[in-house]
C-alpha cells in the first residue's frame, strides 16, 4: 500500500467536492455551507432588533472582534482534524505574549520590570518561539511518553496559568513595543490589519489541506492513523509538528489579542478555550478526528459572534450569553452525531 493509496482512501475525509469511493460526487461540501442560512437568519434578527446592528462600525467591530478567536479555532480545528486535542491553547494566548514582553521590554522605566534582552522588534519573533516550545513540550508528552493527551494539554493549561501569574506578578503590562500596536490598530484598505491576516491565515490553510501532501496526510492520520502509518506516512512527525503549528497560532492570537486591548494579563485567555469548542464544533469539525474544514469553522466563529451580538443588541446579559454558548455546542453535537451517522451509512 502506497501513501497515494491512503490519499484516495481519505478523500471522502476532504472538504469542498471531492468524491467517494462510489465514484459520485460527494455531498460533504454541503457542511461547509450548512451555517450560511443561520448566519443570515440572525443577521435579520439583529436588524429587527435594531437598526444600529447592520451599521459598517458593528460589523467592523464584531469582525476585529473575532480575529483572535478565528486564529484560535484555526488552530484547534487543525489539531482536532490530526486526531488531538489541545486545551493548553488559552493559557498559551497569555503566556506567549507576557513572556516576550518579560525578554524585550527594559528593567527601568515601565510599571512591569523586564530584562532588557534584544530590542523590542524581537517581541513578536520571541512570541512564535514560546508558542512552539509548548506545541513541542506537548509533542514530547503524548507522543514520545505516551500520556493522554486531554491530562497533558489539562495540566499545561494549568501550569501555563500559573507561570503567567508568577511572571508578571498579577499586575497588567501596558507598555507594549510598537509591533504589537501596529498589529492591533492598523488599517490596511479600510479593514483591520488583523483581519487581513486572519483571512490569510485561513486561506493558506485551507489550500494546504485540501491540495497538498501533507496537508491531506492530517486528513488521513486523523481518520486512521494505522492505515496512515501503514502507507509510510510519518503519523508521529506529522501530529507533531501539527501541535507546534497550533501552538504558534495561539501565540499569534495572543500578539493580536494585546495589541487590540492595549495591554496583557494573566486573565486574557480566561474562558476562551470553551469558545474555540463551540465555534469548532457548530463548524462541522469532528471531535474524533479526519473530519471537517477549515471553512467550516470559520463559519463557526462568525456564527458564534453572530448569536453573540444579536443576544447584545437584545439587553441579555453577559451570563446568559454564557448559557447559550453552552446551549450551542450541546445542540452542535448532537446534530454532528447525526449527520456522521447518516454520512457513513
């Protein structure tokens, strides 16, 4: 058996028409779309609630908004389709940042004391590298020693939270260097400059998946990683580097989540990882692994922004938006156990 061999076996796995092993054209595609008509129907809710929900500065707002949560469900939706799970991306959108500013920021001059090392361009550089080191640590754990990956990913979320903690004693940093700023105030053609890389971000990813190599080979790990391994593709070095990519996503995330608030603190990614589930999730990407796109869960996060501001304009308050998040991801897996069912039969 050949890595082709498991290319064609994992292509009923794939988004965006491709076919099935019955030669017709497969209806997978139709999960990507499958969103559309909520997002639209809450669209008319909003409006119908008030006028002030269909203005250009609340969709601007709502899509800035969203920027960080979309490079984050990008990141679990990537790991999600290898087959994994990774809960420490929350604590890595606050640690990363904290510990670049620790590095590049001075020891005199500003309310949080750092180091001094390098200058301050290197903060963003020095971000990416934190969010590898903990996409590799994580590596080492489930891969190489074998540990369940739910109590790994558990426990660095917890440890991550703590070292943030420890770092920056509690207090918020609001001296950020300039690349931050730019980042989270930049215009670029009458939109965000994060939204512009937002959209980059998923569209390199969506191309990687679906027409390279390797991209197709997260696909067929995560439907079946024996059969992958069996057709000489490497499943180990492939999940690996998957976690590490998901984890310089959340740093990434973390860069653009500062510089949009201006500051950084421990409680920055609080809550944001039961978010990313329920945007993956609603978006049509499997909890098991080998299923999904890219696009799908984009279309969970604008969806879950949707729900959101629609329940702000309508006076609900900040807990019960809360309750219908959760409301959401229970209603998403009940239909994802459905619709997978009737899809394999």
């Amino acid at each position: 058996m050949s890595e082709a061999t498991t290319m064609t076996d994992a292509a009923e796995t794939l988004p965006a028409g491709r076919t099935g092993r019955s030669g017709r054209p497969s209806t997978r595609w139709l999960r990507e779309f499958s969103l559309l008509p909520a997002m639209a129907l809450l669209i008319l809710i909003g409006f119908i609630e008030s006028p002030d929900f269909l203005t250009s500065d609340n969709f601007l707002a709502m899509l800035q908004q969203s920027t960080e949560l979309s490079v984050l469900v990008l990141a679990e939706a990537l790991i999600l389709i290898s087959g994994r799970m990774d809960l420490s991306l929350e604590s890595t959108v606050t640690l990363a940042p904290v510990i670049a500013l620790w590095l590049v920021l001075p020891t005199a001059g500003n309310r949080f004391n750092g180091l001094g090392f390098g200058a301050e361009w290197l903060a963003i550089p020095v971000c990416l590298l934190v969010g590898a080191a903990v996409g590799a640590v994580n590596g080492f754990l489930i891969l190489k020693m074998n540990l369940n990956g739910f109590v790994v990913t558990l426990g660095m979320l917890t440890m991550l939270h703590g070292l943030v903690i420890v770092i920056d004693g509690g207090q918020t940093i609001f001296t950020l260097p300039p690349s931050f700023a730019y980042l989270g105030h930049t215009i670029w053609f009458g939109q965000p400059a994060s939204v512009w890389i937002c959209g980059l971000l998923f569209a390199v990813g969506i191309i990687a998946l679906g027409w390279y190599r390797h991209g197709r080979a997260v696909y067929a790990i995560g439907g079946n990683p024996g059969a992958a391994k069996a057709a000489g593709i490497r499943v180990e070095r492939t999940v690996w580097i998957v976690l590490i990519i998901g984890s310089m996503l959340a740093a990434f995330a973390g860069i653009l989540y500062t510089g949009r608030l201006g500051s950084a603190s421990a409680s920055a990614g609080t809550g944001k990882i039961f978010q990313v589930f329920a945007a993956t999730v609603i978006g049509g990407v499997s909890m098991n692994g080998g299923r999904g796109s890219l696009f799908g869960a984009l279309t969970g996060v604008l969806t879950l922004r949707l729900i959101e501001n629609v329940l702000t304009f309508g006076h609900v308050s900040p807990n019960d938006i809360e309750f219908f998040d959760g409301l959401v991801i229970l209603v998403a897996l009940v239909v994802s156990r459905y619709t997978s069912g009737a899809a394999q039969e």
